[in-house]
C-alpha cells in the first residue's frame, strides 16, 4: 500500500510539472510555444502547376520529388516556420497533371510568398555547334541558341556554390568576382565526359538562357568543378552562388492559384477547437463522476494528466497543430475515456461478484486489458496508414491521433491504476460500497 502511495505522489509531482511547463511555455517568444498550421496561424496557400511534358515518364516522380525538395530548402532559407511542401497529381485516379502544394503559416502577404517561391536561376552548359559562332545574336541582342547544343548539364547537378575572387587571370580578371560551382557525383561523371569528349571546343555558360562565359575546354575536368565568370559585382556573384545552393528547378513550375487565410480567421477556428474541446471534456467528466462515482473520478484525473501530456509532446517533438490534428486529440480523449469506462465496468462486476475492493480492481484491470489492447492496435494501424498515405492535412491528424492512441493507454492501465489502489478503500465499509459502485446497479 504504501509503495502505490507512493507512486501516486510521483505521478501527482510530475504531473504538476509537466502542467507547469506547459503553462510556462505558452507565449508567443518561448522556443517551446506551440507551433500552429495554416488554418490556424493564417498564412499562404499556393497551387503551382508543373510542367513535366519535357521530362521522361519513367523520371517524373523522381523530378517531382526533387522539386519539393529544391522548394523546400527555398522556403526554409527564408525561415518561414513549419512550411508544408506536397506534391500531388490530378484526377481520381492520378492520371492527371502534376502539381506543386506550398502553404506558409504565418505569411499573409501572397506576393511577398510568390516571390520568396521564386524561380530560381536557370544553369546551362552547352557546347558551340561545329562551324558555328557565339556573335550570332537575335533582334533582341541576345545570344541564338540554335547556334549552341544542350549537353544535358544543368544547375540541378550542383552540389555547392561558392563566391571567389580571380580566375586564373591577370590584371582586374586576377581580382574579378566569380562564382565557384561543384558538381554531385553525377554531375561530375556527366562533366567529364563532356570536357573529355569536346577538347579544344567553346563550352558556353547560360543563365536565364543568356550566355555568361564561353570559355575553351583545355582538357578534360575530372574534379567535378567549374568556374562561371562574367561581368558581375561582388554582390551579383554572391546572389548567383545564394540561388544555385538553393537548388534550381528540376522541371519548370507555373502559379496556377492563390489563396491567403487570416490570422484572425485561424484564431477563431483555434478558439472553436479549444472550446469544444473544453466543453466536451467536461461533459465526459460529468457523466463519468456521476455514473461510476470514484473510479469515474479517478478516470477524470487521469484524463487531464494525459491531456497535460499530450501538449507537452505537442511542444517537444514538435507537432505543428491544424484543425485536424485538434479533432485527432479531441478524438484520442475520446477513446481514453473508452478505456476507463471498460475498466469501471470490470470493476463493478467483480465487486457485484462479491470481491474486496483491491482484488476487483486488480481484476477489472486484467481483464479489460485484452479488450482494450486490440481496440487500441487497431487505432494505431489506423494512424500508421493515414499518415503514410494521406496529404498533410491528414497526416496532421494521422500523427496526433496516434500519440493520442499510445499515450492513453499510459493513462489508462497505469496512472488509474496507481490512484486506485493508493486510495486503500474497503467495500466493506458504506462509504467504500458508495464510492466503488457504479451509481446504476443492475
């Protein structure tokens, strides 16, 4: 008795710390405060049609793939927090065009979104045709691209960009600003070859299809290196280098549509969730104090234990909490108190069956535990494959409902458990018969 006592205490102590750091933590400035999604925090919501026409069928998912990446580490680069990032194809049936899905909680300016999205620069290397020449130029003054071939290097092999100054020159070019650039593995492989099989040729450098450098191909490069040169300031050189490290676009990408939510929108849909949930809760209390006296008490103090560690996971891992994700925990509460109310019955009937207060709840216990054990492996298969299939929003819900799941199960079998027993009630007095007894005997 007095080790479940004890128990109980530390179960009490800690409980109370982990409220205090949930209540602590709850200001905008703390590392900790909760971090909240589009429909919540307002934000931004762009729908970008991708352009894979020009891109192999047996590559397009691996390119699509590769475009939420690029615009992830854009996003991020601007510390936008918890930005979503999705790929999706059209149709029922995903037979249709691909598309690219960005939301940006917190930003509510679209062009400012739009902009941070971005293009970003377009790096070609292609090779002079035979017999032709770089001056031939178009109306507009730029450079004829018939007049070059692709070689199939682009900025999408470069692993990393650097600002440097001089090229190998003499004069202003010994302190002129360039930009250093090193390919991955593949793009190394794809650079060698093509300096190994072009020697003595002009291998032209674009950006946004204008020519930058031409420099002659002396020998064949193994290192996975090159140098883009031209006529930039040290500031143009740097933004260059700043916008190949962010990646450049695997297949071209179109705005197709926007949509902005306001802060003052998600507030209310915030306080709608906490209200319900609230409210919901308390009723649940009500009828469980009412219908299975102390055991239905005891349910309750487990249940804002639980909630109380629920938002402090919310917090540490951290969770970035939607609307949905607040009906996946209002849902979880809600199978919580499923447990509990298995396990009250149990006990009730151990004690219509004659038990003293301690075997029935050992029993009630032990008993419901295979019942409760296979409802709540199957909520976690549930969870599991919702978030391993759905979009974000219902992967929002997927991962909440599924701590949710596991973490009930915590309160149910072990903290009601401990406060049971740390009571030492007797039935055999009245007070025990009235508090052990559900307030409806058959």
């Amino acid at each position: 008795m007095f080790a479940m006592r004890y128990s109980a205490v530390l179960v009490l102590v800690a409980a109370l710390a982990v409220g205090f750091f949930v209540w602590k933590t709850n200001v905008p400035e703390s590392r900790f405060a909760f971090k909240l999604g589009l429909d919540l925090s307002g934000g931004t919501h762009l729908v970008y049609n991708a352009d894979t026409s020009k891109v192999p069928a047996a590559q397009i998912n691996d390119s699509m793939s590769a475009l939420q990446q690029v615009i992830e580490r854009r996003v991020n680069a601007f510390g936008v927090g918890e930005p979503v990032v999705q790929t999706q194809q059209a149709g029922a049936l995903g037979t249709g065009a691909y598309r690219l899905i960005v939301e940006l909680p917190g930003v509510t300016d679209v062009n400012q979104a739009v902009a941070m999205i971005g293009q970003t620069p377009t790096l070609e290397f292609r090779l002079l045709k035979q017999g032709a020449q770089a001056s031939t130029t178009l109306p507009d003054g730029t450079v004829n691209p018939a007049a070059f071939e692709d070689t199939g290097l682009t900025g999408k092999y470069i692993s990393t960009a650097a600002l440097q100054f001089g090229n190998g020159g003499s004069g202003a070019l010994a302190t002129a600003p360039v930009v250093q650039v090193t390919f991955n593995t593949e793009g190394s492989q794809l650079f060698a070859d093509i300096t190994g099989k072009n020697v003595g040729r002009e291998l032209g450098i674009f950006l946004d299809g204008k020519l930058l450098s031409l420099p002659v191909i002396q020998e064949k490069i193994s290192d996975g290196s090159a140098v883009i040169s031209g006529s930039f300031t040290a500031e143009a050189a740097k933004e260059l280098a700043t916008n190949l490290n962010l990646g450049a676009l695997p297949v071209p990408i179109t705005l197709d549509s926007t949509q902005s939510i306001g802060a003052v929108l998600g507030d209310q849909a915030a306080h709608a969730g906490v209200i319900a949930g609230l409210l919901g809760f308390l009723i649940l209390s009500i009828f469980m104090i009412l219908w299975y006296r102390l055991p239905g008490l005891v349910a309750v103090v487990s249940l804002v234990i639980y909630s109380l560690l629920m938002l402090a996971l919310f917090k540490l891992i951290p969770v970035v909490l939607t609307a949905a994700g607040l009906a996946g925990f209002i849902l979880s509460v809600g199978l919580a108190v499923d447990a509990n109310v298995l396990i009250a019955e149990r006990i009730k009937e151990e004690i219509a069956d004659g038990e003293k207060a301690e075997v029935a709840i050992r029993h009630g216990f032990s008993r419901a535990w295979s019942a409760i054990r296979d409802s709540n492996i199957a909520h976690v298969i549930v969870a599991v494959i919702l978030f391993w299939m759905g979009t974000s929003v219902i992967k929002g819900f997927a991962l909440v409902f599924g701590l949710g799941v596991i973490i009930s199960l915590l309160s149910a079998i072990i903290i009601s458990r401990t406060f049971l027993l740390a009571l030492g009630l007797k039935t055999e007095s009245g007070v025990g018969r009235f508090l052990m007894r559900s307030g409806i005997n058959k």
